[in-house]
C-alpha cells in the first residue's frame, strides 16, 4: 500500500476541501483518506488534490492535423462527408493514423486526463487504431464508433453487420450529426446498443438547427430525446423548451466551448444548464483546433460565460470543476470509478503544487484552480493507481 500526506483534498463530488490528510492507495483504489501519517508515506507538502480529469468528447484521429482547417466554418471544416477533416482521414495510413493518436493520448496524459470519450471515424478501422495507440498507457478511452456505410453504400443486411462489428469492441455509438443515417437506421443503431453508449453531436451549428425545424418541425433536441440518447454533445444553440425536455428527461450534456468558439459556432448557455440542474461535462472536441486540456477548457467556459451575460455571479466557479471532473463521468455512466475522490473509486487524482505562483497567495483556491493553474502545476498524477507525473515530471514521454 502506498500513502501520501499532508494533502488537502477536495473530496466526494461537491469538492468540499478537507486540510491535512492521508491518502492510502493500494491496487488502483483509495483505501481511505484519514489523518493518521504513517512511515515512508510521500509528502505531498500541502498540495490542492482534485480528481484526476474526464475528457467528455474528443476526435483522437484528428491529432495529426493540427490547426487544419483553421478559419473555416463548422461545415467546411468537419462536417461528413466533404468537411476537410474527413478528406484527411481519408488519405493517411492507419499506421499513421496509429501514431498520430497515441501522440494524442500521451499529451492527454501529461494534462491530468485518466478518462476520455473518443468519437471514432473510421468504421471498425478507426477503433481499431485507437485500441493499437492505447496500449501500454494508463488511460482510459471510451471508443464511441460510428458506421463508415452510410445510406447509399450498403443493404439493410449489411448495414446491421457493420453495426454489430463495431459493438463488439467500441463501447458504443457517437454519431456526427442527427442526419448521418437515415431516421430507421439511427433507430436501429440506438436499438442494437442495448446498455452500451449511444450519443450524438446535437445542437451545434445554427444551420442543422434551422434544418431541422423546417424540414422535420422538431429541434435536434427533441429528435434526439426520441432516440433515448444517452448524452448530447455541444448544445450550443438551445431555447427554453429544448432545456425543459433535457431537464423531464434527465439527458447530460457535453460542452465544448473553445472548439465552439474558434469554429464561430456560438457558446452554450452554461449559467442556464447550471441552474436548472441539468448536468453539462466538458470536452475538448477537435483535436485539430483544441488542445487536449481542461485547465484551458475550465477557465474559457468560466470567463466567456460571464461575459456573455455581463454577470460575473452567474455561476459559482465549482461548477466549470465539477463539469471537467464528475460531471462528464456522469454522462459517461463511469462515475462510479472515476471523477471525484472517494474511498473505494479509482485512485486517480492530482495533486496540483501548492508553492505554485499559480494557487500561492490565493484567496479562493477553486478559482485558483478554473482560472489560473495549468499542466505545468500537476506535481503528481496518479492513474489507477500508477504515477502519470511524479514531482512534476511526465514518466511516459
């Protein structure tokens, strides 16, 4: 069993800071938090511990086209099948494609992520790179799949192969947009995930919005509810009806803010989602615009957001926290192993330095922490367990 002292931890979901303690770590989980101090025990030397951080929705195949792309809009950029991300994973080889995602996932780590949700391009083809890049790293990736038949390119036989194939080793379906498939195949994908994760890019670009209530007289929302969709991702344009249906239904949310932002897609309304109780994680989406870092992700969400609105009290800064740690592990369905510091969960967490300039001084620490603190202030990581980063240096370069 290994312990570390003298850490002050913001424990169990809500972040509470409790000063002076001991954590006991053995086989991958916290064994207790207490005050006792025991001998060879690492000094963590007054260090601010929060969970380690759940990366709600990201495009790992896209790390090998960084800032491509940069200055189109969404439907230039990414959008199936002509946006010009899927042009480039059409010409790489896998084995580039391979390297290019374990690069993505190591700098993931070196940012405090333990979990991360991958929506996967490619068909089985795409999983299966991810999966080959995944080995030998202590993260976890939740491979959200998709089909690479679309409407035109394959027979109802077909089509259900392909998606059973790629169930077998994803943990599920993230689909591009609501449209990707026709209305009866999207039904049956969401009926052939069964528990499995079944999500969809909802609500992002003001022109899908649009499309949608012409031509079908329904919100992306409202379709998606009707699917039963596990979680949504971007809602980045909502009206009150859209939040009251999240709300009936109890459907977490993703949101992406700077991806939304440098895209000129808008900005979800945050301080709304909070105060009707609707639970919104926090991903960092395209790796072609946005790094893999939710110390970033926190603090734009966080500032953006009140200036928006011009009201600076609009959100208590806990919850942009919350939304990059338990939150997305909500919407996951892994909150039970990751995303806040319990006894029994994932000894996965980070200890973020307390002589940093970045929390040195400070008056309210979970600010310190949205606003300020980076990377570079992580003086441990743990993963499952295992030392990601150990006085500040990263171990799996």
């Amino acid at each position: 069993m290994k312990s570390y002292k003298n850490a002050n931890v913001f424990y169990g979901k809500n972040l509470e800071l409790v000063k002076g303690k001991t954590i006991l770590v053995d086989q991958g989980r916290i064994q207790g938090i207490t005050d006792e101090q025991f001998e060879n025990s690492i000094d963590l030397h007054g260090d601010y511990v929060i969970p380690a951080f759940v990366n709600a929705h990201c495009h790992l195949g896209d790390t090998g086209a960084k800032e491509l792309g940069v200055g189109l809009t969404l439907e230039e950029a990414v959008v199936y099948p002509n946006g010009l991300k899927h042009k480039y994973l059409a010409q790489i080889t896998s084995e580039e494609l391979t390297e290019a995602v374990r690069d993505g996932l190591k700098e993931m780590l070196k940012n405090g992520i333990i979990l991360a949700a991958d929506y996967r391009e490619g068909g089985l083809a795409g999983i299966q790179a991810v999966r080959q890049a995944q080995k030998g790293l202590p993260i976890h990736v939740m491979e959200l799949g998709r089909p690479a038949l679309t409407n035109a390119d394959s027979t109802e036989k077909e089509f259900e192969k392909e998606i059973r194939s790629i169930l077998e080793v994803s943990d599920g379906f993230g689909m591009g947009q609501i449209y990707a498939v026709s209305k009866e195949r999207m039904k049956k994908i969401r009926s052939l995930c069964g528990d499995k994760i079944f999500s969809i890019h909802i609500a992002e670009g003001r022109i899908d919005c649009e499309k949608s209530k012409r031509e079908y007289n329904q919100s992306e929302v409202e379709r998606a509810a009707e699917l039963e969709t596990d979680f949504m991702v971007h809602l980045t344009h909502t009206d009150d009806h859209d939040k009251e249906l999240l709300v009936k239904k109890k459907i977490p949310i993703v949101c992406c803010p700077r991806t939304n932002l440098i895209l000129g897609d808008g900005f979800p309304e945050l301080d709304a989602f909070t105060r009707l109780g609707i639970t919104w994680g926090l991903g960092s989406d395209n790796m072609m615009f946005t790094s893999p870092d939710l110390f970033r992700e926190m603090d734009t969400a966080s500032r953006v957001i009140r200036g928006l609105g011009e009201k600076p009290d609009c959100m208590d800064f806990r919850e942009c926290l919350k939304a990059a740690t338990w939150s997305g592990a909500k919407s996951l369905k892994r909150d039970s192993e990751f995303g806040s510091i319990e006894e029994g969960k994932s000894a996965s967490f980070l200890a973020i330095h307390s002589g940093s300039w970045n929390v040195k001084h400070s008056h309210n620490v979970i600010s310190s922490i949205v606003h300020r603190v980076g990377p570079e202030d992580i003086d441990y990581f743990l993963a499952d367990g295992t030392e990601v980063i150990r006085k500040g240096e990263f171990l799996f370069e």
